[in-house]
C-alpha cells in the first residue's frame, strides 16, 4: 500500500505551489492511451453495452463478473478459461458498469477535462486533470485512468518538462516500471532540485526494492524539501522495514499528532502507515484500530481496502472480506481477495472466482502487464494448488521488488513446494534488514530448519 500512495499524495498533502503555465504545444494531449478508450468523463451512470468479437477472451472476465454481485449467480463455471471467445445473447446484455457522473469524483475529473480544453498549452491544468485521474486509478484500482493520465501529460513529458516528468513516474510506478520511473525522476531532479515528490518517490522506490539505506538517504532529503511533517512520515515507514517498527510507530504518532487539522486523504495515508506499522509489532487491535480510522477518511481507496482484507483474511475472519468489497470487485487486487475468501469459507462459488481470477490475469498479460507477480504467486498457491508455479512467480516477483509481502509469498510457496533451498536469498534479505513480522518469522523459522536438516544429512 505504501508504495504507491505515499508517492502520490505529496502534492495534495502539501498543496505545493504549481507553475502557471507552460507554451509546450499541446500536440496528441486530448487522445488517451493506445489500449484505453476514453468512455468515463461523458457517461451517465448508465450500462456499457460492448460487442465483442475476436479478443472476446480478454474481457470474457468482465462479462462473468461486470457488477460486484455478478459472481455470485447461480450460473454454472465454464469448462475452462479461453477455449472459445464469448459473445452476448443480445444488445442488451450487460457487460460492466461504469462509474456514475454523479460521483463527485467523476464530476471532479469532467470539469478538471473542460478546464484543459479551454487552454490546452496550460501546464497547471494538465497536471490538475492528470492528478485527479491517478487519485482516481489508485482509489478504484483501475489502471486505465492512468492511462488518461499519462496521455494527458504527454506533450509536457516529450518536452522534459519536471513537473510531468515526477507525474508519468509516478504512473510507472503504479505499473511496477520501476528502472524507468528512476531515470525521469532523476532528469527531474536535475532541473528541480528542490522537487519534494520527487524525492518522495525515489524514497518509495528504495523501500519497495529494498535499498533501505537509498531510502534513509533520499528520506532526508524529503524532509528538507517537504517539510519535517513528511519526513518524519518517511522515516516512520523506512522504519518499520529495519527492524525498528517500535521507533516507526512513534515516529509516526508524532506525525498523526501534528496533522489532525490535515485533508481527509492525508489523515488516511497517515493512520494506514500506523496500521502497518502494528502489524509489524504484532499489534492486531492497533492495527485494526487504525485501518478503520484510515477507511473512515478514505472509505474508497483501493489500497486500504485491500490492505484491510489482507489482515481480516490473516486474523481468520474471511467473512467479513465479502461485504468489505462487494462494491469493489471489478479490482483486481480486490477481487483476489474476494476468492481467498470465498475459498475459506469453502464456498460453492469459489471455482466459478477462480476461473474469473484466471481469465482477468490472462488479459493482463496479454495487454502485457506483468505487475501483479505477487498476487499472482497467491492465486496460484492459495486457489489453483500449484505450489511449484506460485514459487516460480515468487521468485520472479522477488527480482522487481522486496517489501514484506513479497517475501511472504517466496516463504509460503517454498514451503509448500518442499524447496527451502529456493528461499535462500529472500532469508539472507530478512536477516540482513532484521524485519519484524510475526507473521513471517514462523515460515523463517521452519525454513531455515529445514535447511540445517538437510545440510546435515549431507555430512
């Protein structure tokens, strides 16, 4: 969760004064991206009527799955994913629903679209617009409105333009194109040094990868560029990676206390970082406590929404999963959670989630996005029962990214395929860092019992 929203709401937290304008020409700003049709800003709250033809199999899970409620028919579960494309029964079938513009954030992004059509060559109103379509991609986990976002942009990015540049990386980030996203931010970096985001991301990016001590460096520079509030948010969660989560909660504490005059959304970020931060300690009615206080600020966010999932389906309590994010299936992270949980619950519809989770991973992948590995690793430990195949994409995932839920899932499916030997460098990264997670040191533990086992009986 910290990766990507920590990045993003420096700008909203701060209100960080923008620049006016720029002449950049405005060239293909009002198309979107290549694979993202531009529906949301001018509908109605109505149903999207799509005819498929070909590339049915792509969106054969949107058709199975289009309203939150939809998964839970009576229908039967097809034989097997992409045998053969699907095609509705008539015109009027029902494939998604889209976001109402009566939604205020809909509203929001409308009047944020005309205000930039009125004056294309106008940076602030590209970066106003653009922002609003991150906010939004991140809340409902949809990347497409990223998407809107990075077309937005796009004249500025071709004219190195530093503010553009911190947004398309931040945007790269969302995609898991971390190397990419390093390389703008620091050709925006070489124009503005002072840029806070900036460093903020690149803090972000050394967490998630494990550079901790990149990250203490470029959290300093948060702080001097930010303002002590946001550094001490960023040392607070750097914290919490080093095996000093009791020094991040208190780090943290002090930030939610100097900001209860702060956004809605801020005040989130903030409790959502203490969350975590008592999960590390072991602290589950901390952790809970502090999930719902986020989820009151931001009752929609996807990444809170998911994050609080994840530790109801960890405390054993997966009912509750299923009304947390009835209205926000068409996620895929949350939809995921959806299946762990109807797994547990030893539903009947759990085959008929499996297969839709299957078909949605399968369209990513043909659009060629891969940055789901670790969710992916999950899916297929947890609901298709390959244990081999969950390691394989662990261990994929491990070479991108080492926050504590990737070296969860390495941990799980080495487990689980009987290969110790496959976990080895994720526990030479967990005893190097000295990460706290009660949730972890048991699989440690048994791992690194396995391996003595099995060296001594080499001898």
């Amino acid at each position: 969760m910290v990766a990507w929203y920590t990045a993003h709401r420096v700008r909203r937290m701060q209100q960080m004064p923008r620049r006016s304008a720029s002449d950049v020409p405005p060239g293909p700003y009002t198309s979107h991206a290549r694979t993202l049709p531009d529906i949301m800003p001018h509908l109605s709250g109505i149903k999207i009527l799509i005819r498929l033809a070909g590339v049915a199999a792509v969106w054969l899970a949107w058709v199975l799955c289009g309203t939150a409620g939809a998964a839970d028919s009576n229908s039967s579960v097809p034989d097997a994913p992409f045998r053969t494309p699907y095609l509705p029964s008539s015109d009027s079938e029902v494939l998604q629903e889209v976001p109402s513009t009566a939604d205020p954030a809909v509203l929001e992004m409308r009047t944020l679209r005309a205000a930039l059509d009125a004056a294309p060559r106008n940076l602030t109103a590209a970066q106003q617009l653009a922002d609003a379509y991150v906010d939004y991609s991140r809340q409902v986990g949809d990347a497409h409105y990223a998407g809107y976002a990075e077309a937005v942009i796009a004249p500025w990015v071709q004219a190195a333009v530093a503010p553009a540049l911190v947004i398309q990386a931040t945007i790269l980030q969302y995609r898991h194109q971390f190397d990419p996203a390093r390389a703008l931010l620091q050709k925006a970096l070489q124009s503005d040094s002072q840029n806070a985001q900036a460093w903020l991301i690149l803090a972000t990016l050394d967490m998630v990868q494990g550079d901790y001590q990149a990250a203490d460096r470029d959290c300093a520079r948060v702080a001097k560029n930010a303002g002590a509030e946001i550094g001490l948010a960023c040392f607070g969660s750097l914290r919490s990676y080093t095996g000093k989560a009791r020094q991040s909660l208190s780090l943290l504490q002090q930030v939610e206390s100097s900001g209860r005059r702060g956004s809605a959304s801020y005040r989130g970020w903030v409790e959502g970082l203490i969350a975590e931060s008592d999960e590390r300690l072991g602290d589950w009615p901390g952790a809970e406590t502090h999930y719902l206080a986020a989820l009151k600020f931001q009752p929609r966010d996807n990444f809170l929404l998911v994050a609080y999932a994840d530790f109801l389906l960890d405390r054993g309590r997966p009912q509750e999963v299923l009304p947390l994010l009835a209205d926000h299936a068409q996620s895929d992270t949350a939809f995921l959670r959806l299946a762990l949980a109807q797994s547990l619950l030893h539903s009947d519809q759990t085959p008929r989630y499996t297969w839709i989770m299957a078909a949605r991973f399968e369209a990513l992948r043909l659009r060629g996005s891969e940055f789901f590995g670790r969710e992916e690793s999950r899916f297929a430990l947890k609901l298709q029962h390959d244990p081999h195949t969950a390691l394989d994409m662990a261990l994929r995932n491990w070479r991108l990214q080492r926050a504590p839920w990737d070296a969860r899932v390495v941990l799980e499916a080495a487990l689980a395929s009987k290969e110790p030997e496959a976990a080895v460098p994720v526990l030479e990264f967990l005893q190097k860092t000295q990460l706290e997670d009660p949730i972890l040191e048991p699989l440690e533990r048994e791992l690194r019992s396995q391996l003595s086992a099995s060296s001594g009986a080499r001898k």
